[in-house]
C-alpha cells in the first residue's frame, strides 16, 4: 500500500514537472514562464518529496527531504522574484538621449 | 531495479549529458553557455550518485556546478562577450575554416579513443583490484571507515598536501592581479530574508559534512564548498567583508593554514621518527579531523577570494582611488539592472 | 566489463573530445575555460567509470579520490584562468 502511495504521488509531480517545462517551452513572455517554472518547483516537488517520504527508511530521512523541499522552496521563489524585477526594470526605465 | 530499466535509465542520462555539454559549448550566447554548463555540472553529479561515488557527486555538485558556475557567471560581466557588440555576434564565435576544424576533430576523437583503450585494456586481470583491497584490508589502520576520506587523507596524503599547495599557488595568482570587484549591491527585503537564514543553514551544512566525512560521504572539500557557497550569497547580498577576517595578516594566515597544518603534522611526525604523514593508528581519526579542519577554512577563503576575483579592498586602495572614485564608483558597483544589452526604448 | 562502465566510458570520452574540440577552436577566452572544465568532466567520467563495479560490490575508492583532487585542481585553474582574463581586458580597455 505505501508503495502504491507512493508510486502515485511521484508520478503526480512529476506531471507538474512536465507541465513546467512545456511552459518553459512554450510560453510567450518571460513573466509566464517563471510562473510555470515556479509551480513545478513548488507542488512538482512537494509530491516528489512525498511520495519519496513514504519509502524512507526512517524518520530523520524524512526531515532531511522536508528541509531540502523547504529550502528549494525559498530559493526558487526568490530568484524567480530577482529574475522579473531585473526583466521589469530593463523595460522601464527611460532611455538614454 | 531490473537491470533493463536501469540501463534504459543510464542512457536517457547519458545522451542529455552528451546534448548538455554539446549545446553549451556551441550557443550562440555566452550566458547561455554558462548556466547550461551549471545544468551540465548539475547532471553529471546525478550520474557520480548513479555510480555509486556519493562524495564525488557531493564536490560536484557543489564545486563543479556551483562554485564553478559562479565564477563564470561573475566573469561574463568584464569579459568582452561574443555578443555584446551586436554586429560581431556571428563572426566572433564562428569557427575558423573547415581544414582547422577536421583536423582538430580528428584529433579530439583520437585522443579520447587512445585514452579510453588505455584505462579500459585493464579491466579484466588481477591487478584490477588490487589497490581496492588494499584500501579495505588496511581500512581500521587508517583512523576513518568512509574508504574515500582514507584515500584523500591518510593512504595518498601526499596527494592532497598537493592539491591544497596548488588552491593555494592559484589564489596568490589571483592576489597579484589587482584589486577584486566590489560587492554587488543590497538588492532589497527578499533576497535579505533569504540570506538571512540561508547563510546559518549552509554553516551548519558545512560543519556537517566536515564531521560525518569520517563514516559517511563528506570531508574537507565538500565542506569547504558549502562555507564558500555561503560566502558568495553573502557578497551578493551586498557584504563588503563576506565575514572574512579584516586583518590581511590573519585572512593571509587562514589561507596558508591548509597547507600549514598539513605540513606541521608531517613533520612533527618525522620529528618523531615515524615516516612523512605516517599517523600513528590511534592518533590517526583526531589526526585526519585536525588536518580537514584547517583544511576546510583554507579551501572556503581560497574559493571566496577567487570569486571576488582580487584582494579584498584595503584602506590604501581606498584612499587611492579617492580621485577615480566617481568613474570608479559607476563602473566598478555593478548596477544590476544594466549589463551592457541594448535595451528596447 | 559491466554495461554500465561501457556506457559511462564511452561517454567520457565523447564529451572529452568535445570540449578538447572547443577548448582549441574557439575564439572566445570564457568559451575556451568553460570548454576545458567540460574536457575535465569527461576525464573524470572515465575514471569513475572504471572504478564501478556492479551494484552489489563497493566501488573502487582510490579513482574517486583521484576525482575529488581533480574537481577542486579544476576550480582552482579556473578562477586563475578567469582572473587572468579579467586583468588582460582591463588592460585592453585602457588603450
């Protein structure tokens, strides 16, 4: 049963994964396509992480992939937001004479 | 794992390592390049793990990827790029005519084939494994029980002495070559935050790995690319100091001390009749950590300071540049927001 | 020899040869750094690969450990290289 789980939530993010990059690939702007990059991140490796939970063999393996997730969470989230405010100010700011 | 699956899984790993290093070496951009060149690092440490080499993929990931890719991100900026002068686009990274080009191809294949014979003519045979089970036979002599920390630290120490000797030639390269960039600026409440709780975390990590690196997969260099790494997020917060001692004595001393404490126990040890870095088996696991320790704090500065690309600034290059200041000040505090790209208006 | 090992040598040397490829063809300074980085990769590939030996058994430390110097030898030529190039265009950009 928890492999079955398992089996499930990993096949899961990994849909979000492929929804990520086909966003990558295939969106028009800049702006949407972090916004694809960053779901895959978030849920994409929430389930991932989940799913690889329920095949740990304790629970410190369990915090240790808890912590990874947190951290790739934090970290993608923040270069996502350094990325469009870099992309934003090169549109407006005024041009030189 | 059926054997099928996993080899169908080695090649799908295989041919995107191949495509990765091929389209980095290739793309038109030069930032490009780069951060698939961090992808490529990236994914080369998912095969070390695939191959059972977990200390390998640790420093890959960490210096091979990351470190590796900082320095070539933060050198995109003053290199002249191949596309930052919009017409040369094309014909700078054109290569030159097609009789070159064959015949250094040929060459490269060659070479590599040649190579491949060489290491691989002897994979079946008794010598084969012959230094591995020496390695496992002497394993509780040598103070540790990751075999890999044995090999780098006690059974080739030599090796490593070296090694720390070379990180060091390099960073007193880079210490003559002029003073280093100045920190990027403080880019505002978010990347704050994140440094502020980022930084503790990789100390930890470091301290980590510098600890478990006698039993598990770690040590010195992993370590030392962890606090390197928490270096880098401090400068490009904005930190002038990155936490480096001020004092140029002491960050001097810092750095000489990988190769100095290595050396210090060597010859202490010959001192007292043993051979060269022959560590007494009971003095060996406290010997091995001491080393690593010093070890560590040598490889994170040598790395930060190579990042910054120079020395950190003193008080006379300050003083000095007190007239170039406002031509110094635009060109050398990068503004984040401006790499040089013609921006549409 | 095991499939694997076939497969992560073969490999080794493809990407060798590609980036000695670049490494000597290329015109731009960064490309050639970055080239030579992913020559070494696939030397090291090589070496990891001869050191494999099957799931079952440890592999072979001491081509691991001679990985581990050539990660941190590779990084340590690179900022040299890289701070040796950054110092040549300061220099042009002064005449």
């Amino acid at each position: 049963m928890p492999d079955v789980l398992s089996a499930v939530l990993i096949i899961m993010g990994i849909a979000f994964y492929l929804a990520g990059s086909v966003g990558l690939l295939r969106l028009p702007d800049l702006y949407s396509r972090l916004h694809a990059l960053t779901k895959a991140d978030n849920l994409g490796l929430g389930l991932l992480t989940a799913g690889l939970a329920l095949q740990s063999p304790d629970l410190f393996t369990v915090a240790k992939l808890l912590l990874i997730w947190v951290a790739i969470l934090a970290a993608s989230a923040t270069s996502a937001h350094l990325i469009a405010r870099h992309a934003r100010r090169r549109e407006t700011r005024p041009c030189p004479r | 794992m059926s054997p099928l699956s996993l080899t169908l899984f080695d090649i799908l790993l295989l041919v995107s390592i191949v495509v990765l290093a091929w389209t980095a070496l290739t793309s038109a951009d030069e930032r490009r390049s780069v951060i698939l060149f961090m992808a490529f690092g990236l994914v080369v440490a998912l095969a070390w793990g695939r191959l059972l080499a977990p200390d390998v993929a640790l420093a890959e990931a960490a210096i091979g990827a990351g470190l590796s890719g900082a320095l070539l991100l933060a050198a995109l900026r003053e290199l002249p790029s191949a596309v930052t002068a919009s017409g040369d686009g094309r014909r700078s990274h054109a290569l030159r005519h097609y009789a070159t080009q064959g015949t250094v191809s040929v060459l490269s294949v060659a070479l590599a084939g040649m190579l491949a014979w060489i290491l691989t003519a002897h994979f079946e045979g008794p010598a084969r494994d012959e230094l591995a089970r020496a390695v496992t036979s002497h394993l509780e002599l040598s103070g540790v029980s990751n075999p890999v920390t044995a090999v780098l630290l006690n059974f080739r120490g030599y090796d490593t002495l070296l090694e720390l000797a070379v990180l060091l030639a390099a960073v007193l390269g880079i210490l003559t070559l002029g003073p280093g960039r100045a920190a990027y600026r403080p880019s505002g409440p978010i990347f704050d935050a994140l440094t502020r709780w980022l930084t503790p975390l990789l100390l930890v990590t470091a301290g980590y790995l510098l600890w478990v690196g006698a039993h598990a997969p770690g040590g010195a260099f992993q370590a030392g690319a962890t606090l390197a790494a928490a270096g880098i997020v401090l400068r490009l917060a904005g930190s002038e100091w990155i936490g480096l001692p001020r004092d140029g004595a002491v960050l001097r001393l810092v750095m000489a001390a990988g190769v100095g404490v290595f050396l210090v126990v060597g010859v202490s040890l010959l001192v007292l009749g043993r051979p060269f870095l022959g560590y007494p088996p009971a003095w060996a696991g406290a010997l091995i950590l001491l080393i690593e320790s010093a070890a560590t704090l040598a490889i994170a500065a040598t790395l930060v300071l190579a990042f910054i690309g120079g020395r950190l600034p003193t008080e006379a290059d300050r003083k000095g540049d007190a007239v170039t200041a406002p031509a110094a000040g635009a060109g050398a505090n990068p503004d984040p927001s401006d790499d040089g790209e013609p921006r549409p208006c | 020899m095991l499939t694997a090992q076939w497969l992560y040598a073969l490999t080794g040397c493809v990407v060798m040869a590609l980036g000695l490829r670049a490494a000597l063809l290329h015109p731009s300074l960064l490309r050639r750094v970055l080239a030579i980085n992913i020559m070494g990769t696939g030397v090291f590939m090589l070496l990891v690969a001869v050191a494999y030996r099957g799931p079952d058994l440890a592999p072979d430390p001491v081509p691991h450990a001679l990985v581990l110097t050539g990660i941190v030898v590779a990084v340590s030529a690179t900022a040299l290289a890289l701070a040796l190039a950054r110092r040549l265009a300061r220099e042009h950009a002064d005449d």
